[in-house]
C-alpha cells in the first residue's frame, strides 16, 4: 500500500500517483497494489486528481495483460485534528485493516519521485526483514534546516542512530509496526500536526524495530524558507522530539556514541534544487527577540548560555557568527527546561524558535561558498560535537530530576 497524505496539492499529486502507480505494478508483480489517499479537505480538487489520475501507459498495458495487477485506489477525508499527523493515523488504520505487508508513505508535493522509490522503500521490508525504512537523500546545503540543526543530530546523540532524514517525509513501514504505532499511547495534538514524521522514527528506534535507509537520491519538493515558514513546524517537531526524550529516558541515558544505520539501494550523484534563504531576516528575527525573549530565555537558559546569547555583536550580516557549541548547549537547555514541573512549552518552544533561527544564519555564514557537500560535511562534524558535549546534557538532566524529586 502507499499512502499519500494531502492537503491542497492538485497541481503535485498527480505526478506523485503516477509514479507510485507504476512503482506498485512494475517492481512487486506478485503483491495486490493499493493507493491511498488521506486527505484534510482540500478546498481544490487534490482528492479527484487522486483518484482519477491515469498510470502511465506501459502499466496501463501490462494491467489489461495481467487483470492481478489492477491498482486499486482509495481517497477520504479524515476526522479530527487538521494535520499531517492525523492524515498518517487514518493511513495507519486502513494499512491495519487490509493486513498490509509494506506500508509506504510519500508525501504531495514531491517533484522528485520516480517509479523505483517504492521499490527503495518497500524493498528492505518485503525482501530484507526490516520494519521501518527512512529516506537518504540528497538535499541542497539550506533545505531541512530543522533537520539539519535538531532532528538529525539529536536522534544520533540520544539513540544513537544515524538516521540522516528523520523528518524526511518519504518512509516504509512494516504490517507489524503498524500495529505498533496504533498502540501507543504517547500519539498527540502536536504528532497529529508535524510531529508524526520524527513520533514515527523515534518509537521505532526505541520500540526495538529493525531500522534502515533507502538512497533516493535528490529531493525536489515545495521547499520553506525557515525565516517566514517554519514556525509552527518548529514547535511541533521540535515538541515532539522533547516529550519523546523524557517517554524514552532511560534509554537514551545509557547510549554512548552512535553507530551507522544500513543503506539500501545505489549510491547516486544528483545535484539538489537550489532554494532561497533569507538570511538577513533570520538574524533580524533573533535580534528582535533579544528584547521581546529575554525572560523566556533566563529561565530556559543556563545563566553562562545566556550571558553569550545576549553579548553577541555583529556588524553585518556576513560577520555574524552563533557558534554550533552555543547551540548545542543552548538545545540541551531547553530539553532540560522542558521537563521542569509547570514548564510552559508553547513559551519554551517559542522562546527557542529565535535561537534556532540564529543557528541556521550562523549555518549559513559558514557555509556560504561551500558546496552543498562541503556543507554537508560542516553538518556532520556539528552532529559529533552533539554527542560529545552529551554529558553535558546527561548531568543537567540528572540535576533536574534530582531536583523533582526532592520537590525543588
């Protein structure tokens, strides 16, 4: 089954089932394809093209040979939450009810997929006994910059797994993590919206499920500018990502180091599409909130983080500079800050959305004349700087639930 979660996206999601459509027939000839559609109530006509869209005449052909290959599909409108996170549940649920073996999920508005991708991602569940399989892609330098900044780099210091897209959109999902998934109990408002995409990778990690990633190659979407559109996805990521390290903190207390995670498929060389950034807003955006967030920070912050964020100079945009270590500290913080009895996370998570923006501007600075493997490269060696300040994290928490319990 592929499942495609919509909200609006008639002009892409054509393409999208086209390519799932014959991904289906041409690469599992033996299993009974169907086409999902879980949409939030489009106000155009994203559920009709859904249905409607014709497969590409070679599948076309090879169906009216073999009627076994007819694709079924399927579009409702789910209830509840407007969300991501919801659309996914009701995938989840009629995967159950169909008994699916291979669960795949492709988001709207890629532009990228091609039929082999649903052989990349179903493949280590049908063929490799694997349970979840998420995406490795190629990405230009500034897209995923919540990713790159937070999602990526704490999932390999906390669980030790370094699974390079853990938000990426694109997954496989085994019929037995699926069942998994519907019985858990930590699925909230917040996974219902972005949440779902790191709830998914970190319950499979710590659920004991058998994780890889499958070389996709480039991804070309309908790319955010994170100074004007990430916002509310930040706090709902980022959210998420928090209430899930204190449901599983026993486990990541105990993880040293990270290892690397299987890869499925051929390595390929495919330029990413570049976006625009705007850099001189992330920086106004911080600066901004160095007056309206101070409060926020001061009780989010250890004192010395905030002393550096506060006496930060620049004279231009291409002088400012928020160290990775700065960052990293400042996260740990707000992790640690998150869990306090009576702590406001709307307010933390919007306090820390400024830091993050300053992160990303720094980010950029550093990599302005790179390539976007050069840039890559400045990725990784802030994700091992992540885990080895982790003890700085391990103490802070500890001081914290010490804390708690002596009812401080």
């Amino acid at each position: 089954m592929v499942g495609i979660p919509s909200f609006g996206n008639a002009e892409t999601i054509g393409y999208v089932v086209r390519a799932a459509t014959a991904g289906m027939v041409q690469y599992f000839p033996d299993l009974k394809p169907i086409l999902v559609n879980s949409d939030g109530g489009s106000p155009d006509d994203t559920p009709r093209v859904a249905v409607s869209t014709e497969s590409p005449d070679y599948i076309e052909k090879i169906i009216l040979v073999s009627p076994r290959h007819k694709l079924q599909r399927i579009t409702f409108t789910y209830q509840g939450i407007s969300g991501k996170g919801s659309a996914v549940r009701a995938l989840f649920q009629v995967a159950r009810e169909l008994k699916v073996r291979a669960f795949v999920m492709v988001d709207s508005d890629l532009r990228s997929i091609v039929p082999e991708w649903i052989e990349l991602l179903a493949g280590p569940i049908l063929k490799g006994g694997y349970d979840f399989v998420a995406p490795l892609y190629s990405r230009y330098k500034y897209d995923g910059t919540i990713t790159n900044n937070i999602a990526y780099p704490l999932t390999r210091t906390l669980y030790g797994a370094r699974i390079r897209q853990p938000i990426g959109g694109e997954f496989a999902v085994s019929g037995d993590l699926i069942s998994r998934y519907l019985e858990l109990e930590t699925f909230d408002e917040l996974i219902a919206r972005f949440g779902i995409d790191i709830w998914m990778t970190h319950s499979a990690i710590n659920e004991g499920f058998a994780v890889c990633q499958a070389r996709l190659g480039a991804k070309i979407h309908d790319a955010k500018d994170p100074a004007a559109d990430l916002g509310p996805m930040f706090r709902q990521v980022v959210g998420t990502l928090f209430r899930l390290a204190g449901h599983y903190e026993d486990r990541w207390l105990r993880v040293r180091g990270s290892h690397a995670i299987p890869e499925y498929g051929f390595e390929r060389v495919i330029a990413p599409e570049m976006i625009n950034v705007s850099h001189e807003k992330l920086i106004d955006n911080f600066d901004d909130a160095r007056l309206t967030t101070r409060d926020t920070w001061a009780a989010m912050l250890a004192p010395e983080q905030l002393e550096r964020v506060l006496s930060l100079e620049w004279s231009d945009v291409a002088s400012f500079h928020f160290p990775p270590e700065l960052w990293i500290r400042c996260l740990y913080d707000a992790l640690v800050a998150f869990h306090r009895p009576g702590a406001d996370h709307e307010r933390l998570l919007a306090g820390l959305t400024p830091l993050y923006f300053a992160r990303t501007a720094g980010f950029i600075g550093e990599t302005l004349d790179m390539t976007t493997d050069q840039a890559e490269r400045v990725i990784d060696a802030q994700a091992r700087e992540f885990e080895e300040l982790k003890p700085y994290l391990v103490g802070r928490w500890r001081e914290m639930r010490a804390e708690t319990r002596d009812g401080g």
